[in-house]
C-alpha cells in the first residue's frame, strides 16, 4: 500500500488549495486514468518485465481504493 500512497501523494504534488478529501479524489481519478492509459500499450497488456508488472498491480490497487 506505499506504492499506491506514493502514487496518490505524487499526483498532488503540486495541490496545495484543495482539502483532503478532494486531494483523495483527484489522486485516485489521476491513478484510474493512468491504469486506462496503460491498458492502451501492447507491452502493459503482455506484460514481460516485472516493472510493468508492479506497475499494473500499484494501479489496480489505486483503482480499487478510487471505488471504496
């Protein structure tokens, strides 16, 4: 789960105006969007290194949390 905090914490880097809850909600809209975006390259669907493989499994937990 420190991959997925880095994750959200790395998108609102730069968000010093928005309260908690919104800085939650835009971390996890930007990691949804970046997990679709990955789905879009042929080497993040067939993965063969295990960067991409960490990076998609960083993501589906992202996304996870976005609907919980």
């Amino acid at each position: 789960m420190d991959s997925v905090r880095a994750l959200l914490e790395f998108a609102n880097k730069d968000i010093d105006t928005l309260n908690h809850r919104e800085k939650v909600r835009h971390g996890k809209t930007v990691a949804s969007k970046l997990g679709a975006l990955m789905l879009e390259y042929d080497t993040v669907k067939n993965p063969t290194g295990i960067t991409f493989t960490i990076l998609a499994s960083n993501i589906a937990k992202a996304r996870l949390l976005c609907w919980s």
